[in-house]
C-alpha cells in the first residue's frame, strides 16, 4: 500500500496544472512566455492574478490530497512523508510534459499542509514577509521552504519528518537554480511584473 500511495502522490503532483489553465483559457503554451514556468507565479505574470491563483489552489490541491489520504490510508510517517515528496517531485518533473514542470513551491505548502497545517502556515508567514520586504517571490520561496526542517524542528514534529524535509529544502535549491543565477545578476523578475502577451491587453 506504501508504494501504491507513493506512485499516486508522484501522478497527482504531476498534473500540469498550470499548463491546463493557460492551454483551455488563453489557449497558450506558458512554456513560451515570461521565465517558461508552469507554475503560479509565471502564470500570474502573464495571464494575470485570477488565474495565477486558480493555478496557486490547484497546485495546492494536487499535493495535498494525496498526503491527507495517505495519512488516513498508511500507517506509517515515512509513507505518508515519501508520498508528500513524490507529489513535489511530480510538480517539478512531470511525466507528462518530457519531466519539465514547475519549482515545487505551492505543492510543497499543499505537503506541509496536509502534515501539519501550523508548519505550512509558519512557512507561508516567512513567504509573505519575504516577498514583501525583497520583491521577489524566489527569493521568499528559497527561504521559507529552505528552512522547513527548522519549521518542522519547532513544531516538535516526528524525527522522521525533519529528516526528510531536509530533501524538500533541497528540491527548492534545485528548481531555483536559475533564479538564484537572476539574482545574482541582477536581472530577476519583481513579485509584481507583469509580462503581457499577445491578445493579452
């Protein structure tokens, strides 16, 4: 059953989303627009903020379902924890798109919020105020999912749980190298830029 629920976690988060929302409403590849991201921060720059947050829920959902019922399913922490960490890693490289997807940020609070809705509210407070104080949603992304075994640490979890979280920080680093390459240079995107595109006035 450990695995069942670990290869359903992989396919629910390999759902592209993003990738869905922008094909039926602006019939678009969002592939082709603003950093080439299906997840919900290139969506909002280029569709707009509605369906940037239709895809930020669903992104959400598509990792958290998963989760919650592998925790109602599976009797063990580590299970329910891989399952988590396959639906991230479904987001980020999904079979369905040559295993090219998103940064794993909004799957990775849908995990947390399934495990313990306190670490994933303390992650999403660090993002908020990281992205207000810097501008930059990769920057606040970075820290507030980086530092989630110290979230998981002060939230008394499970030793198996901030174990792994630590290969959810890791995912972060990954799916941002680029970003942090932006940063450096000095040529990253604001949280609030906006891209137009064709047809998108």
């Amino acid at each position: 059953m450990g695995w069942l629920m670990i290869a359903i976690g992989y396919l629910f988060g390999s759902i592209p989303t993003g990738y869905l929302v922008c094909k039926y409403v602006k019939n678009i590849d969002i592939r082709m627009y603003g950093s080439g991201n299906i997840g919900s921060t290139n969506v909002k720059r280029v569709c707009g903020s509605k369906l940037g947050r239709i895809v930020l829920l669903l992104d959400i959902l598509k990792a958290a379902v998963p989760v919650i019922v592998s925790k109602y399913t599976a009797s063990t922490d580590m299970v329910v924890m891989c399952t988590g960490l396959a639906a991230i890693t479904g987001h980020n490289w999904t079979v369905w798109l040559k295993f090219k997807g998103g940064k794993g940020i909004a799957a990775t609070f849908g995990t947390l919020a399934a495990i313990y809705l306190p670490v994933a509210l303390t992650a999403a407070a660090v993002w908020y105020v990281l992205k207000k104080t810097t501008h930059y949603v990769s920057v606040a992304s970075i820290f507030s999912i980086g530092f989630t075994p110290l979230w998981m640490w002060v939230w008394k979890m499970p030793p198996i749980y901030i174990k792994l979280s630590f290969i959810m920080a890791l995912l972060s680093l990954i799916t941002h190298r680029a970003n942090i390459r932006r940063l450096i240079e000095g040529r990253e995107y604001k949280a609030d830029e906006r891209l137009n595109i064709k047809g998108d006035e």
